[in-house]
C-alpha cells in the first residue's frame, strides 16, 4: 500500500494513501494525533475529506459531475427527478415495479397533517420560505417520531420527500393568501408542486409541459453535490444521531445562506439592481474586482469547480429554450449574458477561476417560470433533498460512523487567574 511520509519535529510518520474509484488520492491522517499529538488545519476545510462515499463524483477542474457514475449531462436529459431521487437514496437505477412501487408511496404520502396547517396559521405572510421549510421539516418528527426502528427511518425518508413540495407549495400559498391547494396523485413530482402553486378553487389547472420539464430539470441538477456546505451540515447534525427530519431542517438553514443556495435570489436582485439602474454591467464587475467594495459577481465562482460549472452550461441553454418555448424575451437574461462575457474575459475572473456557477441561471429560469423571487432557495432545497437523504442515510449505515468533531488549534489567552471584580 502505497503511503505518505511526513516530517515532524524531528520524527517521521508514515500515513495511508486512501485512493478513490475515480483516482482522487487522499492523505490518512486519522491516527496522526495519536501518533504524533498533531492535527491537521484546514479552515473553510477546502482540503479536508471528510468521508467516503459513493454517491456524487466531480471533478472541478474539469467540470465533471457524475450521481452514482453516471454523467450529469445525461442524467438531466434522459430521467425524471423521482428516478434521480431513488438513484441516489437506493444507488441504483428503479426499473419499472421499483419506479412504480416509489412514485406509489411518495404520491400516497404527500399530505401532511391537517394540524400541521395551524402552523402556517400563525406565521407572518411576509417570512421567508426557507425560514418556513426548515420549521415544517423539524416539524414533521413530532408527528413521526424515529423510534430507532430502521422501518421507521426508510418510511420517514418517504414522508419527508413526499411531503416537502407540499410544505413549500403551502408556504407560497400561505405568503399570498390564497387557500392551500392539496395534492394530486396523477401528476408527476414536479407537475404536483406546480399544481399546488398555482392552481386556484375557481379554475381547472393544467400543468404546462414546458414548466414541467423545465422544473424536472433544475431539480434533477440541485440534487447532489457531494460535500458542500448544507450537505456537510446535514452530515454533521445526523452524526449525533439526530433524526431525519431535524437533520433535513439544518440543512435547509444552511442553504439559506447567499453564499450558498440563496445565491439565487442574490442573482436576480443583483441583475434587477444592474438594470434598474441602466443596464451598466461593466460598472458591477469593476466594483466586484475593487478591494475596497464588498461586492461580489453573485452566480460567479466555486469552491470546486474551476474551469466550469458543467450545471450552468446545462441550465444557460436550457434558459433560452424555455424563454423562447414561452415566448417570454427578460432583459434580465441578456444582462446576464453581457455580465457573463465580460468576466470571462477579465483577468481577475480568469486568474482566480471565476466561472458562472448553478445559481447564476436558475434565478432566471425560475423567474421565467413564474416562482417568486423569495422562493428561488426554496426550489433548490426541494432539488437538493434527495441528495442530502442519501448522505445522510449513507452516514448513518456506515459501521465505522462516528460522532463529527472536528479539533482546533487554540490561540487564546493561556492559563491565568481570575481576578476579583473589585481589582478589575
Ligand atoms: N465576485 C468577485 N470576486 C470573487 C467572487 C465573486 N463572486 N468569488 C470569489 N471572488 C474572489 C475573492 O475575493 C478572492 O479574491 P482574492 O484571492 O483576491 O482575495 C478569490 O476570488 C477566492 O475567493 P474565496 O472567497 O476565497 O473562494 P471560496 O472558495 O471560499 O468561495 C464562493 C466560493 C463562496 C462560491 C465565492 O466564489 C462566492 O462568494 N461567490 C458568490 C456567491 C455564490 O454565487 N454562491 C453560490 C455558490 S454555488 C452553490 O452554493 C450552489
């Protein structure tokens, strides 16, 4: 077995090579303490791994994005988002008694309780979704609590995935004031959400082709994305042996943030802010290159990727198709475009690898579709939610599991007395 050799105040230490299916190499560095009495540090933990799994593969340098091997280009063109969610919870591909027998549960469990509703009652119209997806979620264990009986976590995964376009269906409902429209067991995962969001009592509702595939399609590229930060969340909450849904609830709060999956409405406000005042992109990206302002390209730059983002390229194409499929023309698009063009051409950009990530064309096509701006987070959680599942279910069967509990490396004031409040 190959191994690492490192040098430490006068010692060596020889540390396992862990090499991964795709050829990724990673130092070992578990027993490095106990051997050593030294840690590791990795703020931000950009080259730290914290696990092993078999679920997502990327490979940011050259924009690779693979669920369970197979290719995010072909994922997103050739399957339905509840294929995707069982490809990734069950790691395979469902045939069709498999894809029925799923698609059967996650329509039949797609009501939540009646007194849950009193819930959204007493919520202000004007707070976040997100703020409401991740209360409902937590919600949700006190109505199926997790008794450790595995049964009882694989139904729960159910419920949760079945209920979650319900609760976010019925946040926007609850936010205009309109009645919350229930379920549909005939239409397909992305179709139903759709028909809880717009229909209304007075009027039949068809769900648009267009919209359908469209919604399949950013749910399907949110799905997984390895260890990010809500993943890594959801990792770290489930490693305590916290249940699914408080589990599922923190990473929702950690998506929320604009760094993460609330880019997207960040994107939209941003380009709303270029346009409203007239149209001047070269100005933003010179404030984003200037030190002394905080302003950043919001939609631009990855941890991981570093040439591109293989899901902006899918969803940049994908939004001019359903612009035109819906006849809709959005200055926002071209401002996009224009903003797009000119930092990839800017050595700033380029020298720091700063590329369009997911965010950065989601917002529009959710904008096209008709979904409230303050929704856009929402919609990723939705997507992500089978992803963050799977992680945490793969997490919590690895017999090797332990409790996260990462170490630091003190840099506060050494022992000291404490001194009486009359000498202070
Ligand atoms: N605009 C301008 N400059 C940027 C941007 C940006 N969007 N992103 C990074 N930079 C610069 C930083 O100022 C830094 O410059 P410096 O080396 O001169 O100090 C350099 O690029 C590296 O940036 P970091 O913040 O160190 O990179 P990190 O990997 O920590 O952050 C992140 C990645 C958070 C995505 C960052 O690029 C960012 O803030 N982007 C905008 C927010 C966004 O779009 N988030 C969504 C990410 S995708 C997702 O979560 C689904």
């Amino acid at each position: 077995m190959e191994t690492a050799k490192l040098s430490l105040q006068g010692k060596d230490y020889e540390l396992p090579v862990i090499v991964g299916s795709e050829g990724e190499v990673g130092i070992d560095v578990t027993k490095l303490r106990g051997s050593s009495g030294a840690i590791t540090v990795d703020p931000g933990y950009g080259n730290t791994g914290s696990c092993l799994s078999s679920i997502t593969f990327i490979n940011g340098e050259k924009g690779i994005l693979q669920y369970r091997g197979y290719p995010i280009e072909e994922i997103a063109n050739k399957l339905r988002f509840v294929e995707v969610c069982y490809l990734l919870i069950y790691g395979h591909l469902p045939n069709n008694l498999e894809l029925e027998d799923f698609h059967h549960k996650l329509t039949h469990h797609s009501l939540i309780h009646e007194d849950m509703k009193k819930f959204f009652e007493g919520i202000p119209p004007e707070a976040h979704p997100m703020a409401v997806l991740s209360a409902m979620f937590s919600s949700l264990s006190a109505y199926y609590p997790d008794t450790g009986n595995g049964e009882d976590v694989d139904l729960n995964i159910i419920r949760l995935l079945a209920k979650a376009k319900t609760i976010a269906a019925f946040s926007y409902k609850k936010s205009i004031g309109q009645p919350y429209v229930y379920p549909r067991n005939d239409l397909s995962y992305p179709g139903d959400f759709l028909h809880m969001m717009y229909a209304v009592p007075a009027e039949p509702y068809l769900v648009s082709d267009v919209l359908e595939k469209a919604l399949n399609m950013l749910l399907i590229l949110h799905a997984d994305h390895e260890q990010n930060c809500s993943t890594s969340t959801v990792r770290m909450v489930g490693s305590s042996q916290a249940n699914v849904f408080a589990s599922m609830a923190a990473g929702v709060a950690a998506l929320w943030g604009p760094l993460h999956g609330g880019a997207n409405q960040q994107v939209i406000s941003m380009l709303q802010k270029i346009h409203d005042d007239g149209g001047d992109y070269k100005k933003y990206v010179a404030m984003a290159k200037d030190k002394n302002s905080d302003f950043r390209l919001m939609g631009f730059g990855h941890r991981v990727y570093k040439n591109f983002d293989p899901r902006a390229q899918i969803l940049k194409k994908q939004s001019d198709k359903v612009l035109t499929e819906l006849g809709i023309t959005d200055p926002m698009l071209d401002i996009a475009k224009n903003l797009e063009q000119v930092a990839l051409e800017d050595d700033y950009f380029v020298e720091r690898k700063l590329y369009p990530n997911v965010d950065f064309y989601s917002g529009i096509l959710y904008r096209a579709m008709g979904i409230p701006t303050q929704m856009f987070t929402v919609m990723f959680a939705l997507g992500r939610l089978p992803g963050w599942i799977s992680q945490w279910k793969e997490m919590r069967s690895d017999p090797k599991g332990r409790i996260y509990r990462p170490r630091q490396i003190y840099t506060g004031e050494t022992k000291r007395p404490v001194v009486p409040l009359e000498k202070r």
